[in-house]
C-alpha cells in the first residue's frame, strides 16, 4: 500500500497536467467571449469601451501583435503554473519526466493562441481594406451606404468581420467614422420604421380577421 500511495503521484501528474491546462484554455476563451459582447455592445451603441473588459478586447483587436502578445503571456503563465502544480504535487523531476505531455497541451495552446492573433489580424485588413475605399472617394457617404446596405441584403450569411470592422472604424473621429455613423443611424432609422409598419399591419390583419367556420 505504501508503495502505491507513493507511486501515485507520478501516476496522476500527466492527467492533473491535461485537466489543469483544459481549465486554464477555457477560462481564457471565456474571459474572451465575455469581453467580446461587452465591447460588441459597447461600439454598437457607440460607447467607449465601458469596463475593464471591453477595453482589455479593444486592446487584443487593435493590433495583431497585441493578440500575439497576449497569446504569449498566456503560454508563459500556462507553463509556469503547469511546473508549480508539478512541484507542490510531486518535484521538479516529476515535471521533467512528464514534458511529453507538458509540450503537448503547450502546442495545443499554441495553436489557439496563433487562431486567434489571426483572426485579428484578418479584422485589422478589413479595417485597413475598408478606410482605403472609403478615404478615397469624394462620396465618403455613398460608398458607405453601399457597403452596409450589401451587408443587410446578405443578412445572416454576411461576413460578421466586415460588421465588426465598420462598427470599429465608425467610432473614429474623422469623416470615414462620421460617414459610417451617418449611413448606420440612417439604416437603424429605416428598419425600425419598417418594424413597426410590419407589427401595426399585423395587429390590422387581426382585427379585421372575420369569425371562423368551425366544422
């Protein structure tokens, strides 16, 4: 028995090391997700971003190093709390002869870590795509109109990146941001007006219903 309860630890260590690293990956995709509505809510209302959150999210979309930066400070804060359990659990000896399984839920993060700096990266080109056609017609308005009104025809199925990226340019103060604001107070304006034109056409129809024949 003795032996076993000895034996055990070093038995265990490889799961505590892949359930410690599944915790920690999704307690970032949380923080994450969580700071992404914050903030979607924030830019969709035209607020700056309101908490600690929203601004930690515009920070991460900002730059593409920003994300690679912060998917770094992830891997370094992973693989330091994956050698303290290993100690406090076992010994350093027992982390060295479970690196197989430290480099694989490193290599896993690291992946997670390289998809998300690319997405951003993805928005911040669509960013740079959009200011470049609209700072360069005389129609700064026109062009934008034009944009947003493909997207709403495309409904669902339109690229939710070129949303974020209109939303984030029109929180700028200059005439790109005042053009996108103009175009989406506009198109807000009209899709409320057509709500309501729908509901009051409904509630009509129902009145006016005439009595059913029941068999």
């Amino acid at each position: 028995m003795a032996c076993l309860m000895q034996l055990s630890p070093y038995s265990t260590l490889p799961l505590v090391i892949i359930v410690h690293a599944l915790f920690m990956q999704g307690v970032w995709l949380f923080l994450g997700r969580r700071a992404r509505d914050i903030y979607l809510g924030d830019i969709m209302h035209f607020r700056k971003p309101s908490s600690v959150l929203s601004r930690y999210y515009d920070w991460r979309v900002t730059k593409f190093l920003n994300a690679l930066i912060e998917g770094i400070v992830f891997l370094v804060i992973l693989l330091a709390s994956l050698i303290l359990i290993s100690i406090i659990l076992v010994d350093f000896a027992a982390f060295i002869d479970a690196i197989l399984y430290v480099l694989f839920v490193m290599f896993l993060s690291f992946l997670s870590s390289i998809q998300m700096a690319w997405r951003v990266k993805e928005i911040n080109q669509r960013e740079n795509e959009l200011r470049s056609s609209i700072s360069s017609s005389t129609d700064k308005i026109g062009v934008a109109r034009e944009m947003i009104e493909n997207l709403i025809v495309q409904g669902p199925m339109g690229d939710g990146r070129i949303w974020f990226a209109l939303y984030r340019l029109a929180q700028k103060p200059n005439q790109v941001g005042w053009a996108i604001r103009d175009v989406l107070f506009e198109k807000a304006k009209e899709l409320r007006a057509m709500d309501q034109y729908s509901t009051r056409e409904y509630n009509s129809a129902t009145r006016d219903k005439g009595p059913g024949i029941e068999s």
